[in-house]
C-alpha cells in the first residue's frame, strides 16, 4: 500500500509543477526545457519507487 501512495504522491507532485512551469512568463524554448526535465526527473523517481533502480 505504501508503494502505491509514494507513486501517486509522485505523479500529483509531477502534474503540479508541469501546470506551475506553464502558469511562468517563460520563452517556449526554456519552458519546453524546464517540463523535459521535471518528466525525466518524475519518470526516475517513478521506477526507483518501483524498484527498478
């Protein structure tokens, strides 16, 4: 049950700073950056939860 919380936890948390990126006044190009980035580092957090790492 514990995993399944830490993921969901993990994926709000994930949705939350994608939608806060976009609400900044930023340039397409460092907005597209700064959303690769919080993905990649949601994906990570997603498989060490899972026990992939």
């Amino acid at each position: 049950m514990s995993l399944l919380i830490s993921v969901l936890v993990t994926f709000l948390v994930v949705i939350l700073v994608l939608y806060l990126v976009n609400r900044l006044p930023l340039d397409g190009r460092t907005k597209q950056i700064v959303q690769a980035i919080v993905i990649i580092i949601g994906v990570l957090s997603l498989l060490r939860y899972l026990a992939v790492f």
